[in-house]
C-alpha cells in the first residue's frame, strides 16, 4: 500500500480541518472540504509543491463549503460530493456549479494516476462520506475523534449514523488513521482502533439505545 500524502490546515472561526489528500512523492492532491482562507490553501500547495486535481466535500454545510467559489475561479476541477447530497443541498449546487460531480457509495476518487474511495456514512446529512485514502479516513462531521455528528439538523438521522459508525466505519482497520473535520480533541489525528475503544459513540449495543444517547437534550 502506498503510503498517503495529508496536509492538515486548522481554518476558520469554527476549528474546521482542511486537507489536502494525495499519496507521496506525487505532486496531485484533492483538497477536502475547502472553507474560510482559500488563500491559506493556496500557500499550503505552493509550499508543498502540489497541484491541485479537485475537490472532495464531505458535507454541504457552509462551514465546509464557503471557499467553493473561490477555490473554483483559480482552478478548474471538479468537486466530489455524495450522489444524495447533491440532490439534498441547494447550497451545495450554488456554489459548485458546473464542476459539481456525483459519485455513489465506494465510488473511486481519482486523484493523478491513484484512486481513494468514497464511503456514505449518512447521519449527519443525507449524504455525508468519508474519504478513505491508504491507512487515512478523513471524516468530515461524521466521527470524530470523542464523538460524532449531530443529527439534529436538517437531513440528519441518528438512526443512519448508527449504521454508518456500526457498519461502515468499524470495517476500517484499526491502524487507520482519522483525521476528522474540526479540532475538537486534545489531539488532531488518532488511530482508529483507539477512537474505537474509547469514543462512547461506538459503545452502544443496538440502534435503540444509540439513538437515545445521541438525541439527549443539549445543554
């Protein structure tokens, strides 16, 4: 396996992640929920001498989308999102345009001559997914590192985000590594066997007893 080339920028008001994917010693990279400082991923290709090949959206919220426009009026790529969430957001349409590309669940994302794959993990939106690039899962608002999305929102489900953790995520090896889409642990990656043992969200035996944890009142 080719080990993955990521490049973690810590932008905006709300600690989003942003990334840029590839695999070393290739200069093409995807660039993952592009949002806030589109100048600061400009800087951060420069300095790491990579080309940019398009864009991966985790999610249509707009803490993760804002620097579409931006992004899209420098470089002529396309933008990766879920088929259902393409359908889902409106916003997500706007501000991609034309160079908004469908994909379906475990579809490759093509980045130079390498490919990853999309994983739906829906819960937090309709069609949220995670990229799954060698040993690294970037995981935008679906698992982080001591939690998980909300499902409170519109399109959200608790019922889909525990599949999604359940099923889909808990086949990802445990030497995997998760880089989730905001700074909101004491560390800024961790391996996925450790978020795995003590991430409360991967501890509830049935759908029931998940849904009911993860829909108690906020405070």
């Amino acid at each position: 396996m080719e080990r993955p080339y990521i490049h973690q920028l810590k932008l905006g008001p709300m600690d989003n992640f942003v990334y840029l994917v590839g695999v070393q010693g290739s200069p093409e990279v995807l660039v993952v929920d592009p949002a806030w400082e589109v100048g600061a991923i400009e800087q951060a290709l420069a300095e790491q001498g990579k080309q940019l090949v398009g864009a991966f959206v985790s999610h249509c919220h707009k803490d993760h989308i804002n620097g579409l426009p931006e992004l899209l009026a420098r470089h002529d790529v396309p933008v990766y999102a879920q088929r259902e969430e393409v359908a889902f957001s409106e916003d997500l349409r706007s501000l991609a345009g034309d160079a908004l590309k469908a994909v379906g669940p475990g579809e490759a994302i093509p980045v130079g001559s390498r490919s990853f794959q999309a994983l739906h993990t829906p819960g937090h939106t309709p069609g949220s997914h995670c990229l799954l690039a060698g040993d690294a899962l970037v995981s935008g608002d679906t698992l982080f590192i001591n939690g998980c999305g909300r499902c409170d929102l519109r399109g959200g489900s608790p019922e889909d985000m525990y599949r999604s953790l359940s099923q889909v995520l808990l086949k990802v090896p445990d030497e995997t590594r998760l880089w989730p889409g905001h700074d909101y642990a004491e560390v800024p990656v961790a391996a996925m066997g450790e978020v795995r043992r003590t991430n409360p969200y991967f501890a509830f035996p049935d759908v029931a007893a998940f849904v009911a944890y993860r829909m108690r009142p906020r405070r």
